[in-house]
C-alpha cells in the first residue's frame, strides 16, 4: 500500500477541497419542434434523433 512521504496538514487538506468546483457542462441551443431548447453539447443528437426528452 502507497504511504505519503509526508502529512499534510487538515487545514491545507481542506483548503484544497474547498476550493474544488465541477464544471457545468456548456449549454448549446437546439431548436426541436419549433421550440428552441438549451442542451449540454454531448447531448445534441440525441435530443435531435428524439432519443431524450430536451
């Protein structure tokens, strides 16, 4: 098993934790049955084929 070559401290540990964001995917509008949807882009055909609800 991998053992750190030195501590880090708890307040290091958890700056960097609280620091730490997801990003949200970038929407991309679709115009589907006259109505214009926002979608995130690794979706677009889908929505397009009618596979998933936009």
């Amino acid at each position: 098993m991998a053992v750190p070559k030195r501590r880090t401290s708890r307040s290091r540990t958890r700056h960097r934790r609280a620091r730490w964001r997801a990003t949200p995917p970038d929407l991309v509008p679709v115009v589907v049955d006259g109505a214009r949807h926002l979608v995130p882009r690794r979706l677009v055909a889908a929505v397009q084929r009618g596979l998933v609800r936009p």
